[in-house]
C-alpha cells in the first residue's frame, strides 16, 4: 500500500514543476494550456504557488516577459505559412481552386490577437506610437503656445 500512486494533480511545489511552467510559458503557451495536462497542478494550485513562493512568482514574471518575443516568432510563421490559403474543390463539372477565406480570417485572428496581447504586456516595446507630428515636421509650439493662464482669460473676455 505504500507504493501506491497518488491521485489527482500535483499539489505539492516543486522547482522541477515550476520549471516546466515556466518553459511551457515562455514558448508561447496560456497558463491554461500549460496546467492542462495530469502532471501539472490545477490552475487553482497554480496561482496559489505564485502568492506561496517568491521566486516562482519571479520566474513567472520573466517567463510572461519572453513570452511576447515567442508570440513575434509565431506571428512570422502565421503570416508566413499559406498551406491552407487555397483549397481544391469539385462542384459538379468544375474541379479547381479556391481562396479559403476560413483560413485566411482565422489567420488574421490569430495575428491580430498576438500583436494585442504583445502591445498589453509589452506596451513600450509593442505598443501604438504616438505621432506628434504633422506632415512629417515637429509640431512648431505646444498646443497653447506658451499662455499663461491670466492670458487664456483675456482672450476670452476679448472673444465676448
């Protein structure tokens, strides 16, 4: 009875779970999908490690940071492979090829969700730019060129 296996998910932290997490994370993969298979915690047990253990929480941190870079390199590859952009048909005499605009939307989705994800966790690396310029030049003064407050008032008591 000893060597009995134990049931259910692990429940107990260890540096050897955390580190394949935190791989599983770094390559690209939700929590949700990481914690799916029965080896690894549940991700209620997951999240209770990361209030538990400060350097699991540290680890995690990073591993969520060099996900973004992961999610580039998948986004190069989603833009890059057009194997299913095209599908071949047979409708009554005609046999040819179709554009499968199933794909090519789900790769737009795809695509699309990586570079907002990107821009939420890594807003100064990939998130929008402001342009603070007009037809290509600087803007020449800033917006109230330099009034004062007392001068923003008699303008408006001249404008009346």
């Amino acid at each position: 009875m000893a060597n009995k296996k134990p049931i259910g998910r692990p429940t107990k932290y260890t540096q050897t779970l955390a580190d394949e997490i935190c791989e599983g994370i770094t390559l690209g993969s939700s929590i949700r999908t990481v914690c799916k298979p029965e080896h690894m915690p549940s991700i209620k047990t997951f999240y209770t490690w990361l209030r538990t253990h400060d350097e699991f929480l540290k680890q995690y941190t990073r591993a969520c940071e060099e996900r973004t870079e992961a999610m580039s390199e998948d986004i190069l590859d989603i833009a890059d492979d057009g194997g299913n952009d095209w599908m071949h048909i047979h409708r009554g005499d005609y046999e040819g090829w179709q554009l499968n605009g199933e794909a090519l939307q789900r790769s737009r989705l795809r695509v699309d969700t990586r570079k907002w994800l990107m821009a939420k966790m890594k807003p100064k690396k990939y998130g929008d730019k402001i342009d603070m310029t007009t037809n290509g030049k600087d803007l020449p003064t800033p917006i109230l060129g330099g009034l004062t407050k007392k001068d923003a008032v008699q303008r408006d008591d001249s404008t009346s």
